[in-house]
C-alpha cells in the first residue's frame, strides 16, 4: 500500500488562514431567550430565532433571521419594544445596529417609529438613524429622512421633516 502526501507552502494562502482580523464564527444558538439585569434587576429581554457570534480584531454577534427586545423599567414593566428583521452587535464598539422593518414602540407615550435602519449606541445611549422614518403619535403622524433620540424614545429630533404638522399658537 503507497500513500502519497503534498503539502503547500504558499504563504499568501497560510497568512489568510492565520490573519489575527479573519473573522471566525464560534457560536450558532437557535431560538435564544436573553435576559440582561444590572444590580439584580431586569432591564430587558433579547430573544431572536438564531444568533451567530464571531471572533476576531472585531468580534460582533449576528442576528441573521430577526430580533425582538423588550425593555422594562425598575418594577419590570415593559417600557418599549424593538423588532427588526436582521440585527448585529459590536462587542468592542457597543454599537447594536437593527435594519428591516423596524419597529420601536415607546408604551409610556404610545408611540411608534417605523424605519428600516437604526443604530442604538450604548455608551452615549443614543438613537439614530440617517434613512426614512416615521413616527406615529396619538394625534399625529410625522414623517422624515433621519432622526435621533435618547434611548427611550421620550425626546427626539426628526431630520429633513416632511408632510403636514398642526401648530398650536396657544403654546
């Protein structure tokens, strides 16, 4: 019996295996449920059918097939809401990106943003997005091409504002 081996040595092909920045998958999870608490207390819930992680210079997680998150306040009621149908997450960054219809709900204010990209920055807890948007208000509708908020919806800024808007000259 003769058994014959080759091996290549290219190093173009050795170094992109080994490149320290190639990304690597290291966990699939199917229907995640995540809770996350600070000081024993839950401030919200993620739950997506898959999540992908990935290693590397840039580690991210992936949520290829759509996300949902609620979030509570300090006596665990649901204070909004977010789905989207494709999420990533930088770890290093702290930057959570959703896009694809995406849904914001604010409970407190009974408001509703549709949009379909959002950035959510978790260091200066900040919300934005540059495309199309529109937020639906008890007594109105208002429609624009970006926005920015705090992260709980309660005060916002609509970029390039379009349609009509009912000013109140009492106020």
């Amino acid at each position: 019996m003769t058994m014959l081996f080759s091996c290549e040595n290219d190093i173009h092909k050795v170094n992109l295996v080994t490149a320290s920045d190639s990304i690597i998958p290291v966990s699939t999870v199917k229907n995640i449920d995540l809770i996350r608490s600070i000081s024993g207390k839950v401030v919200l819930e993620l739950t997506a059918p898959l999540l992908i992680t990935y290693e590397g210079d840039n580690p991210y997680s992936e949520f290829p097939k759509g996300m949902k998150i609620i979030f509570f306040d300090s006596v665990m009621n649901v204070t909004s809401q977010l789905t989207a149908e494709y999420g990533i997450s930088y770890e290093k960054r702290k930057i959570m990106e959703a896009r694809t219809n995406v849904v914001v709900v604010n409970n407190k204010k009974h408001e509703q943003v549709n949009t379909e990209q959002l950035t959510w920055n978790q260091v200066t807890r900040k919300i934005s997005s540059d495309k199309f948007v529109k937020i639906t208000t008890p007594e109105k509708i208002i429609l624009g091409e970006g926005f920015d908020s705090d992260e709980t919806m309660d005060n916002y800024t609509i970029k390039k504002l379009k349609g009509t808007i009912l000013v109140n000259e009492n106020k």
